[in-house]
C-alpha cells in the first residue's frame, strides 16, 4: 500500500490476506483469481501465491475467433442478414489471405481483429453489441455494413481509452 488507499480498504485486504492463510492448513484447495489491472494487485497478496502466471490480452488469432463467433450468433439471430460463410484462420492461411469473393469478409474481419490487438477479452466480447447500438439501425443488417460498424467501434473504444488515461 502506498499509503493513500482508505483505511476500509486497507482492512479489506487485510481481511482477505488472514483467510488466505488460513485456508492453507486444508488439502487440495485452489484459488484462482484474475486480474486486467496487475499493477494494482497488493505485493503481500501475490507474494502468497504459488503459481503465478501472466497471460496477456488475446492474439490476433484469438481475436478473429473471438468475432467470428459473435458474427455466427448475430446472424444465426438474423441480426445480420443474409448470412455469409466466414472461413476460420486455417482457410484464409491455405489462400495465402488473397482477396477474393470467397475471404473478403473473412479477411475483413481479420483485419479489424489486428486493429483491436491490445483490447481486452472482455472488451472483445462487447463490442459487437456496441457496433450495433452506436453505428447501425434496425434489424437485419448487411455483413458489409456490420463489419464497417464492427470498425468504427474499435475506433472508438481506443479512443475513449485514450480519453480516459488523459491526465
């Protein structure tokens, strides 16, 4: 602690790093806890911890499929109409990503997948609901269209996270 936290949470951790050690006189008990702000995770609590291990934000691999399958959903709902054939990775790796009628989608998408590589797995999630409500309206869409909102949200989600680290 760096000496400006409240004193509640001072105690709440305090709190949490006294079960902690209590719980370690019981046999085959795992914690497992997460964090997207590693920065702020107290020393005395990771220093409790006997695995450590740091996973990074998704790939741009992990992204793509990530949207793929919330593109999947959107149009099997037909928010997106008519539905397309959207290749997985492997595809687009075996047509060398070539642009032609079969990837233009597909590789649209992976392309808004290596602009959004920083962004959380959570944000992720979101953010096609947010290229809907903020770019697009009504039901059913056009996958052209709703990839040019997919785009403009990411867009925008850098940018508010640029505005919110602003000093």
């Amino acid at each position: 602690m760096n000496g400006v936290e409240p004193s509640d949470a001072i105690r709440v951790v305090n709190a949490l790093l006294t079960q902690l050690d209590q719980i370690k006189r019981y046999p085959n008990v795992l914690i497992l806890t997460t964090s997207n702000i590693t920065g702020a995770v107290d020393l005395a609590f990771v220093d409790r911890a006997d695995i450590k291990q740091y996973i990074g934000p998704p790939s741009k691999k992990a992204i793509y499929y990530i949207y793929l399958s919330c593109l999947k959903e959107l149009m099997r709902c037909c928010v997106i109409s008519p539905a397309h054939q959207l290749l997985d990775i492997r595809a687009l790796e075996v047509t060398r990503f070539k642009e032609n009628s079969a990837t233009v989608y597909s590789l649209t998408l992976y392309n808004i997948a290596e602009k959004s590589l920083g962004l959380s797995g959570r944000t992720l999630r979101k953010l096609p609901f947010m290229a809907h409500a903020l770019h697009l309206q009504g039901c059913p869409v056009t996958l052209e269209l709703y990839l040019e909102a997919l785009s403009l949200a990411v867009d925008r989600q850098f940018r508010d996270q640029a505005d919110l680290s602003k000093d």
